[in-house]
C-alpha cells in the first residue's frame, strides 16, 4: 500500500481495514478513539453514523462498527452503494440490510452445462481439405 505523505504538525491517516478488529472487539473504545474522524472513509459513511446515533442511540456504535468491518471485508464502494440506496430510500441503514441489498444487486451466473461434440470427423475434414490441403 502506499499513502500521500502528509506536511505538517497533526496530520494523520489511519486506515480503517487496519483496525477495525480490534474495535469489534471493544466497541466502546470507538467513540474515545483519538483518530475516529479516521473512520469514516466517506461522506456517506459520517451521514450514515449520524443517522444510527439518531435512530438507535444504544446500538449505533456497534452498527456502524459492523458495517465498516463489512466495508473492509466486502467491497467498500458495494457497502457505500447499499447505505446509499437506504438512505435514500429513508430507512435505518444496518449491516444486515446493507448485506440484503448488495446480495440483490450481485448478478447470478447461470450454471451452464457443457457442450458435447459427438462426431468430431468434420473438424478433420476442415484441417484435410482446407488451408493445409
């Protein structure tokens, strides 16, 4: 990986995939943590922490601390597709409904079965009688 170098006293980047871990396991430590405004990757992201600690204030910390770690996990611009559309759309945007959405949006490829040759014979003919012939 490699980062802008960053000029000047009090500047730094942290990257979220780096520590959101280690936050899951102690999501109390979100809101005390020095570099926080780090964690927010988006603008979406900021909108959408907001709208938990409105909508459910007890639960919003460890809500947004899941969608990130689905954010590092899955695909982050697929995460930030989903909040979005749900805040857009006016709902609560939760990790479960994030993951609902980018599973409906994800193509499904069709099981294809093989095509069987059953007389290769005019594929010789093609190499006898044609260009080499």
């Amino acid at each position: 990986m490699t980062l802008p170098r960053l000029a000047g006293r009090d500047r730094q980047r942290i990257e979220y995939r780096h520590v959101i871990w280690s936050l899951m396991r102690k999501p109390g430590a979100f809101m005390a943590y020095k570099y926080r405004e780090e964690m927010f990757p988006s603008l979406i992201f900021r909108q959408v922490f907001d709208a938990l600690q409105a909508a459910i204030p007890a639960r919003a910390v460890r809500e947004y601390l899941r969608i990130l770690y689905a954010a590092a996990t899955i695909s982050e611009s697929e995460i930030a597709a989903a909040l979005g559309q749900a805040m857009a759309a006016g709902e609560t945007p939760t990790s479960e409904a994030c993951r609902t959405r980018i599973a409906s949006l994800r193509v499904q490829v069709p099981q294809l079965t093989p095509a069987r040759v059953f007389d290769l014979s005019a594929y010789d003919q093609l190499i006898v009688g044609g260009i080499h012939g």
